[in-house]
C-alpha cells in the first residue's frame, strides 16, 4: 500500500499528459463500449527522458479517457452523466480523482465507505429484513458523499487534446490486432469460464471463425 502512495504523489507532480506518453489500457481486450476481446494495450510516446512516475499517471489518464468514453456512449444515448462516484481502489488516490474530473468534465464525488459490494450487500440485507422500505431509503442512508471534486477550466482544456489524440491512436493501431493475435496468440489463462471468454467466444462466431 505504502509504495502504491508513493506513486501517487510522484505522479501528482506529473503534468496533464504525462509530458506527451500515452498508455491505452487493453491489456485483457477492451470493454465496454468498445467490446473487443483481441484489442491489446499500448505505450505511445515513451522516451528515455520519462520516469515510472510519467508511466503511472499515463495509465491513470488512460483509464480515465476509457470512462470518459463510456460517458460520451450514454449520452449518445440520451442518458446524462453529470457525476461520477468512486468506489473501490479507485476512490483511495487523491490524484486519480483529479484526473477523472479533468478528463471528463465532469464533478466526482468521493464516498466515506469505499467498498461497493458491501455496501451492496447491507442495502439488499437491510430491504430483505425490513429496515429499509426501498433499495432507494437504503441507498440514501448507506451511502454517503466525503468530498467532492470539480474539474479544472484548465486541465480539462488540456485533456481534450489528449483525449482526441487518444482515440486516434486507437483507430490506427486497431485493425492490427487480429493479425498481432495470430502471430502471437495469447496462451490460455488458467480461471474458469467467465465474461472475457464468453465474448471472445462471441466475436468469433460473429466473424464466422
């Protein structure tokens, strides 16, 4: 945990994209809403001037351009995101909620509890036993806001460069992923059935393979 914060704040000392390195996060395929099992990750831009801490918050900024495209896919389909909720090990570092506020445009909002399961789990308990009329009443008395974040005017300028140079770097590398995938296919992952095989199963057949 203690050298997980020690990225952090080397990281937070790291300018809006990551002095020109990119990383696209598709390390196990990509997910929704692009929906491609065969995608693979990328470091563009990496040169010997850059740091472990440039390579950190590249992929902090990487994710955060992947939530900020699952945003632009809502809205698309007329569903408004004015607020995004951290939970989990996302919610624990100061520096990555700033960049998901930067990246989005959006406020994000930072919970007193941050594991999302349990908190689940107490709000279906609660409403199965009665002390809660509705999931909503649990929802409103279990979950609570710690603090807030705004994006700032400027680093969201900034990250709006980025993010369109981002999804550019995407669409060329893409149509090589297949053939990357032949050459060099992945060996098999020892867990059992899951979501990630399921869909790889299903682009597969979609293509007629």
């Amino acid at each position: 945990r203690r050298a997980y914060e020690y990225l952090d704040m080397e990281a937070e000392y790291v300018p809006p994209g990551s002095n020109g390195l990119i990383v696209v996060p598709f390390f196990s395929g990509a997910r929704a809403p692009r929906w491609n099992p065969l995608a693979k990750g990328l470091i563009f831009g990496l040169t010997v001037y850059h740091t472990r801490a440039h390579v950190f918050r590249a992929l902090m900024e990487g994710i955060a351009y992947e939530i900020r495209k699952v945003i632009e896919t809502l809205e698309e389909l007329g569903i408004k995101a004015e607020e995004i909720r951290l939970l989990g090990g996302g919610g624990k570092t100061p520096t990555w909620a700033r960049i998901k506020a930067d990246v989005t445009g959006r406020r994000v909002a930072l919970l007193e509890f941050l594991d999302a399961a349990l908190i689940g789990d107490a709000i279906l308990a609660g409403k199965g036993t009665g002390a809660f009329q509705t999931y909503d009443e649990g929802v409103r008395r279990l979950v609570k806001i710690k603090r807030t974040i705004e994006p700032d005017p400027r680093y969201v300028k900034a990250y709006e460069k980025y993010y369109r140079l981002y999804e550019k770097l995407i669409q060329a590398v893409s149509p090589f992923y297949e053939e990357i995938d032949r050459l060099s296919p992945q060996p098999p992952r020892e867990v059992p059935w899951d979501i990630d095989k399921l869909i790889h199963l299903l682009y597969r057949l979609e293509r007629g393979e």
